[in-house]
DNA sequence: CGGAATCCTCTTCGATACTG
DNA sequence: CAGTATCGAAGAGGATTCCG
C-alpha cells in the first residue's frame, strides 16, 4: 500500500484507506495515550522498523490525522499527536477494542503488553452509562516509570482521568490481572487473596469496579487454528 | 499479509489481525447487506481479484467471521453469509463509517458506487435516539433490479426494515441525491423542485427524513493531496 | 458458475549504514 | 536522538489456465 485507493464512493472504503495499512491503528492506539516521540513508538511497537514507523507517520500526517510538533527551547524534542480529526477516532477504536476482546484469549509467550494500555482500556471500555459514583486510583505494577491513573463513576458514565482526584480506594497489580478484574474473568476476592491484587483504602469497593467497564466475554474459538 | 500477527496482546491488535488485509472490510461491508454468492461479491467489488476474493473469503471463514453455505437442492448455489460473530461487527461498521463520511468529499469520475450501498447508509447512520414516528419506502434509482427499502423512525431509533411496510411517504432518486438528502448537504425542497427526488404521498414529511439520520459533516481537507 | 493452481511481476519490508 | 538512503529478500497481487 501507499496512496491505494479503492475506487469506490464509500466512506469505510475511504476510512480503510486510511487505516487499514500494516501498523497504522497500531500507532493511533498510542497516540491515544498522549504524544510520542519517534524512538518511544518504535519501542511501545516492538516488530516496527524504522522506515516503516516513519512512512505511517509521514501518512498520518500528510492526511491530517496527526501533528508533527517541535516542541521549542527548553526539551529539544519533536513529538508526535493526534490532531483534533485523529481523536475522533477514539470512538472508532473503543467499538473494535469491544470487538477484539471477544477474540483476545490468552497472551502467547512473546507477546508484547504495555502497562499504559490499561489506561487505554479503562478508556475503550468506560461504560457510557450512569455507573456507581466511585472514584479509584489504579497503579499498574511492573513499569518504570510507574503507570497511573485514575477512575471515576458518576450519572454521565465512567471517566478515566490522568490527573489525581480524590479516591476511595487504590489498586495495584500486574496488568494481567487489573485486565481479569476489569473483565469480569476473576472475582476481586478471589485476587485480593492471593494477593494478586493489592488494595488501599475502602477495601468494599473494589467489588464495585468490574461494573464501571463494558468489556464483553470472549466467544469461544470454535474455529481451529491450525498453523 | 497471511496469517501476520502483531507479537502483542491487545484487542486492537487482534482485530487489526483478522480485518486489516486488503478488501477484507469491504468484504465485511458487503456481507452486512446479507448473504452473497462468489461472483455477486466480484461484481460489487472492483479492483478485487478472484484468487484475492478467495482468499480473504477463506480467512474470514476459518476465523469464524462467515459462514460458507450450499443452499441444496432447488437453487444450486452456494453463498457467504456473517456469522452470528461477524454480525457483532455492525456497531464497529458505523462508527467507522461516520469517521469515514467527514473525508468522502465528492466521488471521483471512476468511483464504483452501489445502489445497495444506500441501505447500508441507512443501517449504519441510522439514529439511535428517539426519532420521529414516520415510515418511509426509499427506492434507489438506477438499479436493477430496484433496490428498495424501509425506514421507520420510532421511540427507539431509526429502523431499516427490507420487508414492506405501512409507509407515510415515497423518495425516489439516485443514489447521490438520497445521500446528499441523509447527510443534509442539500434541502428536500430544493431536490424536489429540481426534480431530482421524486415523492409519492405525504409530501410535508420528506423534511423529517434527514433527521432519522446522524451523518457528519465533512471535515475540510486542509491536506494536501498530492498524487 | 465457483473456485484452485501456476507463473510472473510489482511492492513492501528489514537491515544496515549514514546524516543532522 | 530522529530520522533518511540504499539494497537484497520476501511477499502479495494479477492474469491465465484448468477443473468440478
């Protein structure tokens, strides 16, 4: 692909065309976290190589959906982030993350997990609706620097905010099983036990967290695999 | 592409996985508007190539996404339909397809463009709110056979319906004109007047057909497009 | 009609090296 | 660090042929 075209008069034909080259909702799903810097994507997509991490930035760019900022004096830095257009792929990618997670199954040995992602799930899956009016600190175990953020619930649906609020309750564990909790796969008791999960503060409402996400069960892979 | 897997374990990425190929959307996209034989989907299809087509047919079928079925005896035909799995991908349809209708601009002079498409465009940009409770029969011209389908707004959203019902109102026109009816670009009285959208029966509620739909509006490409 | 198999061409990719 | 340039290898795609 390069400038491919469908010849057709269609707007998933257009949005395909936009998206569907190798890596470039890949690189959208980190741009939704926050700006980036070139050598930060190629380590957050292990598998990318440079010309290729540059010729979808170069598209993205060239059709709008990012900026390339030169952030001036003080950092010398370039950064790269999603233009107001770009986020307006945030619903598109919360219904294909809804969809994916029905497939996601178990991680295979070499696969790669960001501990950032779980702020991106906490984002996909906020439910829409009026949720319990909880707030959590959540910290994702395993990174350096440490993952943080923060969710609320409230009458307008669940929120998920990078800056300190007040909380009732903080989490801590591995994203593995922030992911079961979040999933409905583990029972919170169950990972407060085996201390899989660790809990600060208003210990009773950790049972009110699955219910702030919509994250649908997997389908059962009828399907073989053979490969 | 084949069997590629990005080496991470993520919903995006396992998606991106199964719809990504080349044509693989738009053979989603088809199947959307029900089941097709093999050389329905050629047709509708453009550019696509028949080892292509079957490939991503494959695909799509050992993942679960379709269903390859030989309709027996009278009609000796075999024909792809979604799968029960395939069918949930409708709501990532839509939004994408709203993403999508921002950067559609005007058709190009070799753009394909299907009749069909325009009862997708209902499915897809079909209101979710309350609308109002108003029945319309939408016929596409230039088709043939006709392609013809229902509307009806109602306290649960909008509804396409393929089966007859008791309609207030007919359109008729050609695919353009009712799409530039749904996303307001033009005025029904103006696609009237001209003659370009013809109308059977109570003619005052034509003006309450747009608001059934929720199409953007075009962004304006500030980009470039040097090809 | 509904595809599978073959051959050949055009892209695309990754590695390495190089530049500001 | 933030990329660009080059080049050989791998892969994807189109046309054609053939078979049920």
């Amino acid at each position: 692909m390069g400038g491919f075209r469908y010849a057709q008069f269609c707007p998933l034909a257009r949005a395909t065309e936009l998206l569907g080259e190798r890596w470039t909702l890949l690189v959208v799903r980190e741009l939704l976290l926050g700006a980036q810097r070139f050598s930060d994507l190629r380590r957050r997509l292990p598998g990318v190589s440079a010309s290729v991490l540059a010729d979808r930035l170069g598209h993205l760019e060239q059709r709008g959906i990012l900026e390339h900022r030169e952030l001036p004096p003080p950092a010398a830095a370039s950064v790269y982030a999603l233009s107001e257009l770009g986020r307006e792929l945030e619903p598109v990618m919360a219904e294909l993350a809804r969809f994916g997670a029905r497939l996601l199954g178990d991680p295979r040995p070499d696969d790669h997990i960001e501990p950032d992602w779980l702020r991106l799930a906490g984002m996909l899956f906020a439910r829409r609706e009026a949720t319990a009016p909880r707030a959590f600190r959540v910290r994702v175990a395993g990174a350096e620097p440490a993952v943080e953020f923060f969710v609320r619930g409230g009458p307008a649906g669940t929120q998920v905010l990078d800056s300190p609020c007040d909380v009732d309750v903080t989490l801590c564990a591995e994203p593995l099983v922030l992911l079961a909790l979040m999933s409905r796969r583990a029972a919170p008791d169950t990972l407060v036990e085996s201390g899989a999960l660790r809990v600060e503060g208003e210990i009773a409402s950790v049972c009110e967290f699955p219910a702030l996400f919509d994250v649908p069960a997997p389908t059962p892979n009828d399907g073989e695999d053979p490969s």
